[in-house]
C-alpha cells in the first residue's frame, strides 16, 4: 500500500528544514507513471537574493544527465557492441577497441577527463572548452585496465558517445534533447558549460564551515552532466519513463537491462542508472553532483513511484532521497552498520585503499554510504559504486568492490618509504612531482605554482596525496612500480606515469 500522505510530510519536514536553516535549499518531488503527485521546496534558490527554491526551479542535473543521452543512443539504434573507433575514426588507437556499451556502463577503463587534469594540476574551475579536453584525451597513453573487469566510474565514454550521436545525426546535442523532451513539453535543456545563461537557475553553494560559497566547475559538462532543468520537469520525465509513456515506450526496460562484467557477474551500474534495492523492493536511480550542486532520483519500477531530490547545497541527496521513498512504499530504511571496522586499509599490494566511517566508505577516493546487509557485512546504497563487504575481524575486509573481488588490511603505523623521496617527471603531459623524505610532496598544480601535501604512507612502497579544492577532495595514490618508476592512481584515473629525475632537474 502506498502511503503518499506520509511520503509528502516526510519531504516537507526536509524542506522546512532548509527554510528555517536561512540557506541554500531545495526540492522533493513524489510521482507515478501519471505525473506528479506531491511537491515541497525549501531554503533559497539565490541566497543573494533571497529567491525561494520551488519545484519549478531551474537546477543543475549534474550525472542525472547520462540517462538522457543512453535514452537518445537507443532510440537511435546505436549498436552497444561497436567499437568506439568506429564511430569516432578519430580516436587515438589506445581507446577505440573499446564497445560503446562498456563505455556507458563504466566497466571500459577509461580515465576520467576531470580527475586525469586535477592529478596533472588544472584544477576543475578552470575554464575549458570540449576541444581543450578532447586535446588532452588524445594524449592519454593507455586505459585505467582491462575492459570489463571492473566498474570505475568514469565521464569519459559519456563525452564520446555524445560526439558519436552528433555527428551521426548532424546537429548539435541541445537540439537532440530539445526533440527528445519536446513531446513531453518539458522545461528540460542541455548546456555545455556554466557560462550559458539559464532563466532562473539555482545558484550552487558549499559550506566552508564559517559559511556559504559559492561553487564552480569550469570545464565543459558534455552530456555527462550538462542538463538543466526543475525537479518538476524531471519527476515528469521519470513518469513518462516508468509509464513507457508516447516515445519513451520500451526504453526504461532496455536501460535498466544487466550489464555484465568479463566473468558473466551482472554489475550494479547500467546504462546512466544505478541498480539498488529498498528491503525486497528494486530500485533503480542516479545521483548528480557538481561543486554546489546534489541531487538524486529514484524509481521503483514495479511499483510504478519515484522520488526526486534536486538541492543546491553540497550535501548528500541519496539518504534524503532513500527517507521519502522509503515513507512511500512501507518500507524500512537500512539498518546502519554495528561495530563495523573503522579507519584506514589498503590491498597488499597496487594502489588500492579504502577509509572507513561507521556508515560510509571512500575507496581509491570514490565515497559511498555503507548500511548494514542481511548476513552481518556491510554494502553501498550505490550513488555509482556497488560495495559488499564482509569483516573479518577488527582489521580486515573481504569482498566485491565494482565487481572486483578484494581483501583489505587495517594500514598500520607506517613510515614513509625511503624509495619515495626525490624528484619525479611525467613525460607524456610534462609534469613535475617532488617528494620529500619529510613526508610532504609538491604536486602539479596551476602551471608551475604547485600544489603541497602532506603524504599519507602506505607499506610496500605507496603514499596518499591530498588535493583539495573548493569543496571537494582528491586522494591519489602514489605507487612505486617494481622498475623504479612511480605511478599515479585514483578509482577514476591511473594513467600518469612518473620516471625518477636526478635531484633537482626537472628539465
């Protein structure tokens, strides 16, 4: 029984809460295959000017976006099989052997553009067109791994498969969207960057923990992330989908369908939609986040319902969005995790990692939310990645991480590794890396400005770096290979590759 009443009181509590909080805010919108059927908005659209946020408020879908475009390949009659070379004859030949399935569903290793410029010190506000990053694609030297062994996020495949969609149907992606919502007559637009003015929109804010900022992403969204538009008009959106409503009939069922990984195992990530569950409820979803931006929508498809959360503060939508749905459909949220291990751990060997909370996990510096499972362990409530773990003991992990089985040890007091210290040059997009035996690092960052971190050592030869900027935090992991070079490794990028230079020449 649907309990929509309890549902909407749910959402207006959240709301309320922004309004009475005096900042940035929201909105939360209920609806079925037959429309809308709840609404509330809270806290301000422009803290500036003190614009309330409604359901009608224009806001940053951020990777809510990816749908739109997996939506508008099938309809298109893309073959997921192709090689990404065949649809793009200008790709460098280390990406085209790549299927633009796995390409989508993110078990291709592709390096992602944003984090493979952030380790190489362009930092994401930067101002940068799609033909400054495609510039940088085609220098990379090699994929994260092996296609279809692992799910690692990634908005890479997402760019290109939106060029491959341009150029076979020659026009310009925002009219591609115009057409795909125009029989929906929804408010719904595709901008390439944060330049492009928008009626309305929503301003994004962090909390720096004196006050608001203002955030600020200045590379080129591409269909990753670039659409815009009111948590109304997607809730729309998401009730055609659900209804198979006009045009879309069909389409949720194809871009739900398992993806699998190389050994037949289905993965969690499908074509720009996450697959959960709520108790025995499927669920499937996706969040979206850009620097003063998060959002999340879920649907549960039997049942026919779904819930939006669009927010312009930098804090987490997917619990927010789990609470109303949960009101919704009788069901109780996921216990949280008892006496789960706490603090750092790290593979025996490569540049794997994971730090844990009592109910959260950042793994290679991707972060998800752990709730306890049925068997004791813990899992993800997977915004993008699909986590199940099980403790053995207060200091060890075992399980599948993206689809990779993994073991992880509690990192005990460790040294730096006297291997580390010295100065380090990446050839390939000519960069420059010095370690200290003190334990600090100058990173590249802003030309030749550099960016300094305190290291956080692993055993055999690894360390943590510590990017931080704006409100977000990047961790790489700085790796020293078996022939004396250092590698540089996040869950989204690990192509840098640094040779040892004689101290202080880094010519």
């Amino acid at each position: 029984m649907l309990n929509w009443a309890q549902a909407g009181a749910a959402a207006r509590s959240i709301t309320e809460a922004w309004t009475r909080g005096g900042g940035p805010g929201g909105a939360i919108v209920l609806f079925d295959g037959e429309g809308v059927r709840d609404a509330a908005g809270g806290g301000y659209a422009s803290v500036e000017g003190a614009v309330a946020f409604t359901p009608d408020t224009p806001n940053r879908f951020a990777s809510i976006s990816k749908h739109f475009l997996a939506t508008a390949l099938l309809r298109a009659g893309f073959d997921l099989e192709a090689r990404l070379g065949d649809l793009l004859s200008d790709l460098p030949a280390t990406l085209a052997e790549v299927p633009l399935g796995r390409a989508l569903d993110m078990t291709a290793a592709l390096p992602d553009m944003m984090e493979v410029f952030w380790q190489a010190g362009v930092p994401f506000t930067a101002t940068l067109s799609a033909a400054d990053i495609r510039a940088m694609l085609n220098h990379f030297p090699g994929l994260n791994g092996t296609p279809g062994e692992e799910m690692a996020y990634s908005n890479t495949g997402w760019r290109l498969a939106q060029v491959a969609l341009e150029r076979r149907a020659a026009i310009p992606y925002a009219q591609i969207i115009a057409e795909l919502v125009a029989p929906l007559d929804l408010a719904i637009r595709f901008t390439s960057d944060e330049t492009e003015i928008i009626p309305g929109l929503a301003s994004g804010y962090w909390h720096d923990g004196d006050g608001w900022r203002r955030g600020r992403y200045g590379l080129h969204f591409s269909a990753s992330g670039g659409m815009a538009g009111s948590a109304a008009a997607l809730a729309r959106w998401c009730s055609a989908l659900l209804s198979g409503r006009d045009h879309l009939a069909g389409v949720i069922d194809r871009l739900v369908e398992p993806r699998r990984f190389n050994d037949g195992s289905a993965s969690a990530y499908r074509l720009g939609l996450v697959e959960t569950r709520l108790g025995e409820i499927a669920l499937v979803g996706h969040g979206g986040s850009l620097p003063g931006y998060r959002n999340h929508m879920l649907m549960a498809p039997a049942q026919g319902v779904g819930v939006v959360v669009m927010t312009n503060r930098e804090e987490d939508a997917l619990w927010l969005t789990l609470q109303v749905l949960a009101r919704l459909l009788g069901q109780d949220l996921p216990p949280a995790p008892q006496n789960a291990p706490t603090g750092l751990f790290a593979a025996e060997a490569g540049p794997v990692w994971a730090e844990l909370t009592p109910d959260a996990i950042s793994f290679n510096g991707g972060f998800e939310r752990l709730v306890a499972d049925q068997t004791g362990g813990l899992r993800s409530l997977p915004a993008y990645l699909d986590i199940q773990l099980t403790p053995d003991g207060p200091d060890s992990l075992e399980g599948r991480i993206g689809g990779v089985r993994r073991r992880l040890s509690r990192v005990p007091p460790t040294p730096l590794d006297p291997r580390l210290p010295g100065s380090w040059r990446e050839r390939n997009f000519d960069l420059a890396l010095t370690i200290r035996p003190d334990g600090t690092a100058r990173l590249p960052w802003a030309g030749g400005i550099g960016f300094e971190s305190r290291l956080t050592p692993l055993p055999g030869g690894r360390a943590l770096a510590d990017l931080v900027h704006g409100p977000w935090r990047h961790r790489p992991c700085l790796w020293l290979q078996p022939d004396g070079t250092l590698r540089v490794a996040s869950h989204r990028a690990r192509i840098l590759h640094f040779e040892r230079v004689p101290e202080g020449d880094l010519s």
